[in-house]
C-alpha cells in the first residue's frame, strides 16, 4: 500500500512512529505549523519553530524513507495577540521558497473571533499574492457549523482571486461536508481516537459522499491520537469490499493531486494493476 499522511505534526512524534508508518506504506507527509499547548510570546519562538519543521525535521523523516513538507502559519489558536500574529505574518513571505515549504497553513478559526477572522483573512492574502496553496482549520464541536459558515464567507468574498482548487478546508464533519464540497474546496477528514472523526464514520462519509477532492489525515499531534489511523481506515475500507485501486485514490493520489499543486511535491498519482 502506499500513502501519503498529508496533515501530521511531526515534532509531536517519535522516530518509532516514522519507522511504523515508513513500515505500513508512508512515504510522505504534511506537517501544517501547529500550537504547541500554550500561547507562545514572542514572533521569534514562531521563527524557530518554523525552522525546526522545515529544515529539521525533513532530516529525521529521511531516516525511515519518508518525505516531510511543512506549511506555515499563525495556528488559530494564537491568532486572537495581534500584535504577534502580524509580526510573525511580515516574516512568511521569507519562506514561502524554502525547499519543503508548500503553502499558507493551517490558519482558520478556534473561537470565530473579531481577530481571529481577521489574521485568517491576511492568511488569505498572502495565499494570494505568493500565489500559495492554503490549508484551513475549521473550528471544533459546537463551533464548527458557525465557524465553517464565517471561513466560507470569507473565501466567497474573494471569489475572483482564489482557485478553489487550492484551497484544503479541514475537520469537515457530517454537518459541513457538503457546504465545502458545493464551494468547490477540497475537504479533510480528520482521524483521532476521541474527538473528531471515528474510522468507521470516515468511511461512512466516503460511501455517502464520495472521494473527489477529499484528504484524509490523522493530524497525530501531542493529544490523544494515533499516526496508524490511516491503516485502520484503509483496513475498513477492505473489509467494506473497496477495491485498491480505490483505496489508492483516496490514500495517496488525493493528497498527490493536491498537494502536487506546489512544484516542490514530486510525487505523482499510481495506478495499481489489480489481478483477478
């Protein structure tokens, strides 16, 4: 099996982890700049730790065999200190070249405030002028519906200058999905344990809603999740009686497709020969 993990936070990971995943058929993955569990003060924490993802951690990733791209962003969750925030945003547009570094991300909402709309919406900007794919995180639970509305909205008032088709709008659920999908954005499901989305209700939404345009991912960061929930879900989709080729598209050409967009991502869609 081969499969590209397009959203995972590395740096919350062990080495053991890349081997499990080198071993189960990874042989990519995303890392979008992340919140590290506390507000960080100062825009040059930001600059190093973007730093670490896209220098660093591609080195530890080679080890097992694994490409590691990154994106980078003020994660939602730090947006709401302006002050910061722009600091940091006067400073993206230095990396945008670096070699592993594929777009704007993920920025979104957390709480749907005044400052946090309006950081996503100098995200935006800058996506645009840089020419930029951009990766959107929506917000959690209760928020989710209003927050997506807010993200579509936004992006809807930039209709002449975005390409819908680079844009990825992520931890859609149920109640989201189609609203994304009629926009013409791509979607994510994102996997965990606990929160978000469950292995059988991704495949479930797979069989209802198709597979156009959509990336699964894990995202496996500090919290409680798990690296393997791709494997889990590619093992559903096979006891459901999916094909590999199948399993391929969803798996590893949707996020080759996409992420593809970006010149610096090399990797090309498959096809597999399937024998009777």
């Amino acid at each position: 099996m081969y499969i590209i993990q397009p959203h995972y936070h590395a740096i919350a990971r062990t080495c053991q982890d890349y081997e499990r995943m080198s071993q189960s058929g990874v042989v990519a993955v995303a890392e979008p700049a992340f919140w590290a569990g506390f507000d960080r003060d100062y825009a040059g924490t930001f600059l190093d730790y973007f730093k670490q993802i896209s220098e660093f951690e591609p080195t530890r990733a080679a080890d097992y065999g694994i490409k590691h791209f990154c994106w980078i962003a003020v994660n939602p969750k730090e947006a709401d200190n302006l002050d910061v925030a722009r600091e940091v945003l006067k400073e993206i547009p230095k990396l945008l070249d670096k070699p592993t570094v594929l777009g704007i991300g993920e920025t979104g909402l957390n709480k749907s405030s005044k400052n946090e709309i309006e950081i996503m919406e100098e995200h935006i900007e800058l996506s645009i002028k840089y020419d930029q794919l951009l990766l959107i995180h929506t917000p959690h639970l209760a928020d989710k519906s209003i927050g997506t509305k807010i993200i579509l909205d936004v992006l809807h008032n930039r209709r002449n200058e975005i390409n819908p088709e680079k844009v990825w709008i992520d931890h859609v659920e149920n109640h989201t999905i189609q609203a994304v999908k009629d926009a013409g954005y791509w979607y994510g499901f994102t996997l965990y344990p606990i929160t978000k989305c469950s292995i059988n209700r991704c495949v479930d939404m797979i069989e209802r809603y198709g597979t156009e345009r959509l990336l699964v991912n894990s995202s496996a960061d500090w919290g409680p999740s798990d690296p393997m929930l791709l494997q889990q879900a590619i093992i559903e989709c096979q006891r459901r009686g999916h094909s590999r080729n199948e399993i391929i598209e969803i798996f590893h050409n949707n996020p080759a497709k996409y992420l593809g967009q970006s010149e610096k991502f090399k990797i090309k869609p498959i096809r597999i020969i399937e024998l009777d």
